[in-house]
C-alpha cells in the first residue's frame, strides 16, 4: 500500500498491512501477556511508563523525521513528541492514587449488616484506532491511559500517517515487558481489529465512527468514540476586537486547522463585527506558509490530499451562494504539496456547507449576532457538540453565555484550550461522541472493570422474608 508525501505529493512510503490470521496471532499474543502487566500493580507499571518516556526521548530524532514526513510540518511534531512524553509521566504520577481511590473495602450500604469492597480488573486488551492529523499524540492518547490501567493494547494508526510507527514501536522494544504494539494498514485492518478486542477506542469522523460503533456492539465490545466537531466562537460586544481576533486565528488555523476541536464557526455581536474582521483580516494576512523551509513559517500542508478537495469544496460553495471571501480561500500547490493559508469569509449562512460541516482546514467563516440569545441558538444548532468557546470582556459573562452551549467541553476568553487540556472528563454532545470520555480520571477508569463483592455480616434473609403472607 502507497503513502503519499504531503510535502511533495510524491508516494515514497509503503505499508503491507497484517491480514486477519496476522493480526489475531498479534492479539493472542498480547492477551498472554496481559496478566504479567496487571500483576505489576499500579506502581510497577508506572515505573515501566516513565522507562517508556525516557526511551521515546532516545528515540526523539527518529520519530521526529518520521512525523515530519508524515505530516509535513516541524514545530506541531515537535510538540506531538513533548505532548506524549508528558502523558506518560503524568499518567504514571496519577494512575496508582486513581485507582486506589477505586478501590473501596468494606463500605456500609442501605442494607444493614451488609458490606460491599470493589475490586477492579483491567480489559484484558485494549485496540485503539487513530486519525492521520495527530498521529503520535492521537495514537497514544487512549494507549497511555489504558497501559496505566493494567490492559495491554493494539494500535491501528491512519493508513495516511504509518511512518512514525517504527520509531514508537522500536522506542516501546527497549522497555521490558510492555504489552503494546501498534499495526500498518487501512480500514479494513481496523475493521478485523474491533471483534478481537474487549474495549474499543476510536479517533476520527462521524461516518467511520458511525461503522465502528455498529461493529462494536454486534461483537459485544464496548467503546469510546471522538468524533468531528463543528465549533463555534461566541465574541461579545464587550470583548476586545483585536484580542478577540488573534484568539480565533489561533484557535481556527493550528495544524492548518485539521484538528477536531479547532474552531470552525465564529459568532460576533453585531456592534463589534466591522472591527473584528478587520483585526482578523489583517492577523491572517500575516500568517506564512512553512513552505519551502520546513523551519519556517506558521502554517503546514494538508496531511490528506482528499481534505483538500474537500475544503475547496466548502468554500466554492459558500461563493455560490453569495459569501464573500476577504483572504485566503484557494489551495496552493507547491512542490506537489498542497496548502491555504487562513480563510475569512463573511455574509455566510446556515444552510452553507462551510457553517454546517465539519471543513477541517484553515478556514473562518463569520456571522453576526444581534443579542445573546441569537447567538447561543446559533451555536447550538447543527449537528456537533464537541467544544465551543466564548470571548467577553469579563470572565463571569464569557461564563454565563459558556455554561448555555451544547458543547462538552467550553473554552472561556481563549479559543481551544480544549485542544490542549485534560484535565476533566466532558461530555461529547450530538454527534461529536460516544461513550465515556478520555479526559480527566475517566480516561483511565473506561480501561477497568469492577467487581462488586457484597459480604453478610449478620444473618441472611429466610425465605419467609419474602412470603406473600408477610
């Protein structure tokens, strides 16, 4: 199977994806494993997470290069590397007092004389499947949690981004005894993946993760899915109109703007839009490619070519139907690459492709609002509920708009902290998810099954107890 290279357009890699006796054998042999993993204990796999770090550290240079040329771009693969790194030392600092804390004995309940202690086992294999546009972070950030947990796991990264797959698995072969390995190939291979599994975490869009959640509940597996968002950003007549722009142009254009969580709608009160636009015109004229030094510039290519055409599509539509565009909006080949550099467009409407789907690319599509309550029916229509953000003068009124929004997870006078922060578990909204979340102490607890031992102090009930006589 060819990969293409984003930068040059030029198929230069090549995977040869496991057949199903392949990857079965793979999942036997990690399921044997499994139990050893576990027996470690919360503090003994924790010292093997922070080994794994410090080797994935060794490995730097070469997963580096690999996620250069997977996704075209230097500073992001950089910060994917650090990202992953810092996941395993905080997984491994949290992981044994989360599960502690789990772990109840002998706690009174409505019954008296009857206790209950909780135990929890792991799943015995974890499979993970993951995206192209974060390849190493998105790969791991189910995978880490889930080793912490006592599982032992599977990875099917993108077909788009396999190169970074050699270099993890070699960083992963110098650290005894951890049960992980991640598989080359396409959908088909994480199609095969799903029925092997006892848990189930997925990346991606709603239309594959729809198929995914189908296959997973025939199979019984239970599952975890992100899946697109569509987010917007509310800016109040209070916020400033500068620092406001500088906020969505962050929060819309990082990673060329194929993240899930990247704004993709943006609301302005109707007294501050002139100005706004103004200031986000300029800010985005501004903004230089990483083209054709990989160590300059801000912006990266599109990692998936198809995303391209579907990006350009968006925005012929939008014209069409009567937006304008102010900057921006053509895909640029370069070197075989293809980029866009930030997009503004203004006089859209809902019914536009661009307002209603996911566009995953560069590309900010403007509205004006005449009250708050204008606004927040905006944002909550559609289809996508993954994260929002508001912008305001004041924190309290950034929060009073926050809390009113149909979305999981709400970034307050900011654009995407939810891109960046874990903190706490949240909720995917409409079609943005299923299942419990990766975020907070919940992304480690989905990876554990508990068994509830109930134990009779006292005398057990007599039939007689429950005789219709009484």
């Amino acid at each position: 199977m060819k990969v293409r290279n984003p930068r040059t357009g030029a198929f230069d890699h090549e995977i040869a994806p496991l057949d199903g006796a392949a990857l079965a054998g793979l999942a036997a042999d990690l399921r044997a494993r499994q139990p050893a993993w576990e027996a470690l204990g919360p503090e003994g796999r924790a010292a093997r997470l922070l080994a794994l770090a410090d080797s994935i550290e060794a490995h730097r240079p070469a997963l580096q290069v690999a996620l250069e040329a997977d996704t075209g771009r230097r500073a992001v693969s950089a910060r994917e590397i650090d990202t992953v790194v810092a996941s395993l030392r905080r997984w491994a600092a949290r992981a044994p007092a989360i599960i502690a804390a789990a772990e109840v004995r002998d706690q009174p309940g409505a019954f008296p004389g009857v206790t209950h202690s909780v135990s929890l086992s792991a799943v015995p294999l974890a499979g993970v499947i993951s995206p192209w546009n974060f390849p190493l972070l998105l790969a791991m950030a189910d995978t880490v949690p889930a080793l912490a947990a006592g599982a032992a796991v599977i990875v099917k990264p993108s077909e788009v981004t396999p190169r970074f797959i050699a270099p993890l698995m070699a960083a992963v072969a110098d650290v005894a005894d951890v049960p992980l390995a991640l598989v080359e190939g396409d959908g088909t291979t994480g199609a095969a993946l799903v029925p092997l599994v006892d848990f189930l975490a997925f990346t991606g869009s709603v239309a594959t993760g729809r198929k995914v959640a189908e296959a997973a509940a025939r199979a019984f597996v239970p599952a975890s899915l992100e899946l697109g968002g569509k987010d917007p950003l509310v800016v109040l007549a209070s916020a400033d109109p500068e620092r406001a722009a500088d906020i969505a142009l962050s929060a819309s254009c990082r990673a060329t703007g194929q993240a899930c969580q990247s704004i993709e709608r943006i609301l302005v009160a109707q007294p501050l839009h002139h100005a706004f636009v103004a200031a986000l015109v300029a800010a985005a004229e501004r903004v230089t490619l990483n083209w054709p030094d990989i160590a300059r510039g801000d912006l990266g290519p599109f990692i998936f070519a198809r995303q391209a055409e579907i990006v350009e599509s968006h925005i012929a539509e939008a014209v069409a139907k009567g937006a304008r565009v102010l900057t921006g909006g053509a895909i640029e080949t370069h070197g075989g690459g293809l980029w866009m550099r930030p997009t503004v467009l203004v006089d859209v409407t809902p019914d536009m492709a661009v307002w209603r789907e996911e566009t995953f690319g560069p590309v900010m599509p403007v509205m004006a609002f005449a009250d708050v309550e204008e606004a927040v029916a905006l944002a909550n229509a559609g289809d996508y509920g993954l994260s929002a953000a508001v912008v305001a003068g004041t924190l309290d009124e950034a929060e009073a708009v926050g809390r009113r929004l149909a979305a999981g997870a709400v970034s307050l006078n900011d654009g995407a902290l939810t891109s960046i922060l874990s903190d706490a578990a949240k909720t995917s909204f409409g079609l943005s998810g299923l299942g419990p979340s990766r975020a907070g102490d919940e992304g480690l607890l989905r990876f554990l099954r508990r068994r509830v031992l109930y134990a009779q102090h006292g005398q057990p009930l007599p039939l007689a107890a429950f005789s219709e006589a009484g």
